[in-house]
C-alpha cells in the first residue's frame, strides 16, 4: 500500500512540475525576484536608519551626561573655596553616578556603532548583488524574449502554432466553399445550355403556354406537309394557326 502511495504522490508531483512549468513565465519569475531583493535592500537600509538613530539619540544623552559632570565637578570646587566640603561632596557623589551612566552609555554607542558598521558593509554586498542580477536579469529576460520570437517565427512558418493552425483551417473553409460554388455555377451553366433549367423567371401564363406548345406543333406539322408536298407524298400542307383561308376576309 505504501509503495502505491509513493507512486501516486510521485505522479502527482510530476504533473504538477509540469503545469507549473508550463505555466511560468521566467520574465514575470525574474521581476518578481528582484523585487523581492529590493524589498529586503530596503529592510536593510530602514536597519541601518534605526541604528544610526539610536546612536544618535544616546550620542545627545552622553553629551548631556558629560555636560552634568563637568557642572557636579565645578560645584565640588565652588563648595571646597567656600569651605563647604560637605556640598562638595555630595557633588563629587554625584559626578561619580554619573561617571558609571557615562561609562555605560558610551559602551551602548560603541556597540551601535559596530551593528552599523556591519549592516553598512552588509548593505554594500546586498546592493552590488542585487545590480548584478539586474543586469543578468535584463539579459536572461532579452534572451527568453528573442527565443520566444524566434518559436513564433519557426511556428509560424511550419504551421505548428495554434493561430497558424486556426488561420490555415480558416482558409481551407474558404476554398472548399469557394470550389463548392463554382461547381454549382458550372452545374447550373451547363443545364440552362442543355434547356433542362425551368424557367423560374416566366411569367406563369398557363393559356399563353398551350398556345405557343399548340402553334409551334402546327409549324412543325405544315413544314412535314410541305416535304412531302414537294416530294409527292402528301396532299396540300395544312394552314397554320391564325393563316387567313382563300374565301376569307
């Protein structure tokens, strides 16, 4: 059983290797890589933003911090001239607190400093790589577009492709309907020649029909009278149809 199931997932995954293949689109795959890679460039250069301004930040506490500790030691010396040694103390007590923030602070700005040194140079490297796969980009991307026109082309000029194969389907159509109604004009030419077409243009007199059928009978019957008139054979020819008689006015 499970070696059946191997198998399905190992069909399965192929199939869909396939479609996916199929469907991809490697300029679409490369913009969006690249895009992906400017998107973390920025991450990195926001980082770097933040570190700068937590150094900063502590740089101005410390300037601070430096400009108290300065005013503490120039107080313990105003408090000494005045012969006030306890106010001197209680400032040096205070330059001394400040001494340990200083020495803290200073080391958090030193930290800062190597982060941003490290993110600067991290942010170099990512840049440079991000530009050459630009360039490689374009060039994969100028390679896939001329390879697809150069398909086109090959398609196009063997009728593989499937608009080639439409419009050559197309044509035939046209010629096998074209050669159809010629036939039928060659068909239809050849009957009105031969007087087998009904005439669909008459005038559908059936009285005026019986008459010239009855006329052209009798012409007939007087021209064999006449033969055989000429050639003893018969008597006088008979009068057509509308022929006046001797006595007749």
């Amino acid at each position: 059983m499970a070696g059946v199931l191997g198998r399905i997932s190992t069909i399965f995954k192929a199939k869909m290797n396939t479609a996916l293949d199929a469907a991809e689109n490697p300029n679409e795959t490369l913009d969006y890589s690249y895009e992906q890679q400017i998107e973390q460039l920025q991450k990195v250069r926001r980082g770097i933003a933040d570190v700068v301004t937590a150094k900063s930040r502590l740089q101005l506490q410390l300037t601070k911090l430096q400009q108290d500790s300065a005013k503490y030691d120039n107080q313990a010396r105003q408090a000494l001239a005045a012969n006030r040694e306890d106010l001197a103390r209680l400032a040096l007590q205070r330059k001394s607190d400040q001494q340990s923030q200083l020495t803290s602070m200073q080391a958090q700005i030193e930290t800062l400093e190597a982060q941003q040194q490290q993110l600067q140079a991290g942010e170099q490297r990512l840049a440079a790589k991000i530009e050459s796969f630009k360039t490689r980009k374009e060039t994969i991307k100028a390679q896939y577009t001329a390879a697809q026109a150069q398909v086109r082309i090959s398609e196009a000029a063997s009728g593989l492709s499937e608009e080639m194969a439409d419009v050559n389907a197309a044509i035939q159509r046209a010629e096998d309907k074209t050669q159809a109604m010629q036939a039928r004009a060659n068909a239809i030419g050849e009957l009105s020649a031969a007087g087998t077409l009904p005439d669909v243009l008459g005038t559908g007199d059936d009285l005026q029909t019986q008459l010239d059928q009855l006329s052209a009978g009798s012409s007939v019957d007087a021209e064999l009278a006449a033969l055989k008139a000429q050639l003893g054979q018969g008597a006088e020819p008979p009068k057509q149809i509308g022929e006046k008689t001797g006595g007749g006015q």
